[in-house]
C-alpha cells in the first residue's frame, strides 16, 4: 500500500517464503524471461488449503480476468466456485502482463494439474473470450463450458443499442448515400 509499485513487486516472492512456512501446501510458480534477467512474465499461485476445501465446493469454476491498475497494468486471471452457502470462493490466480493464448493456456493447465484429482466433473462459466473458449475445450476434456449470461446480457444491450442508433440515422439520412451507409452496418 506505500512504497513503489518496484519494492512492492520485490516484496512478492519474499511474501511467498513468508507463507510457505504457515501453509506448506501452499503452490507458486513464476515465470521469468530468462535466468539472468529476473523480470516475470506470469506468476501462479494458490493456497494449499483450497485443495482440501474443493471437495466441498459446487462443481461449477467460474474464469475471469480483470485488469491491475497502477503503472505495470497486469492482468489477472482467477479461477473461482461458490460454496453450499452461496458465498464466492478464490481458488487460483495467475498475474500476467498481458491476456494471450499463451498465458490462459498456462493457467488452467496449472489449475487442472493442481485440481483435477477429485474425479469430480464440473461445468466451467467464462465470457465468450475466443482464447477461453478454445483452451478450455484442449484442457478440460470432459467439462461442461457454459458462457456467463451477464457478459451474454451486455453483448445484447449494447448490439440493440448501436443497432437502434443506426436505424434512427437511417431514417433520419437525407441522402441515399447515408441511408445505404447506415443500413449497411445494421
């Protein structure tokens, strides 16, 4: 919370060997560009408690990512499930500098090999993201991955809206130049 967003990221894995001692199940993976150059790509981790507590979970992940604020601007992908009572549980998290194939590929490869040992089918919920959609169906072979009906509503909302908008220039066109032009992109 003070300091430079570059003690802070120092601090990280000192952090992890902090932890370890507490929670020896505890799963950390960072990788860097090179072994002179210790800049990370992507960091996994999890805490070793989870898998104990997974059992317990509704067989339903949720996957996300959410963009880190602040002068690095990360992106953080997360598996999550909801327990008996409703309540959102955080299972894995994997920091990266970017959303690609490669890093999404990495991570739920690295939950899978962390989780999967429960013989437990689950469904998986994600948006409709294309490098999801297609790393989900290569690492998880027998899930069922359904899209996430908030991210389905707001792609609705906002196709009607700009719909909408386009036919009202439609028809508001005083040429048939513009006319075609805003008919088109309907």
């Amino acid at each position: 919370m003070r300091g430079s967003f570059e003690y802070a990221y120092q601090l990280f894995t000192s952090y992890i060997e902090k932890v370890r001692p507490v929670d020896p199940n505890l799963v950390f993976d960072i990788q860097t560009k090179s072994c002179k150059d210790k800049r990370f790509i992507m960091y996994f981790w999890y805490f070793g408690p989870l898998i104990k507590t997974y059992k317990l979970l509704r067989p339903v992940i949720v996957i996300d990512k959410t963009f880190l604020k602040g002068r690095y601007r990360e992106t953080l992908l997360t598996t999550i499930a909801i327990d008996p009572s409703n309540h959102i549980f955080p299972l894995a998290f994997l920091v990266t500098d970017s959303e690609t194939i490669k890093s999404w590929t990495y991570f739920l490869e690295m939950f899978w090999s962390n989780f999967h040992g429960y013989d437990t089918q689950f469904v998986v919920i994600s948006d409709r993201n294309p490098k999801i959609i297609n790393d989900v169906s290569k690492v998880f072979l027998f899930v069922i991955h359904m899209f996430c009906a908030f991210h389905i509503l707001n792609n609705i909302k906002t196709t009607l809206e700009s719909m909408m908008i386009a036919c009202r220039m439609a028809a508001e066109a005083l040429s048939c130049i513009d006319f075609d032009k805003y008919m088109n992109t309907i």
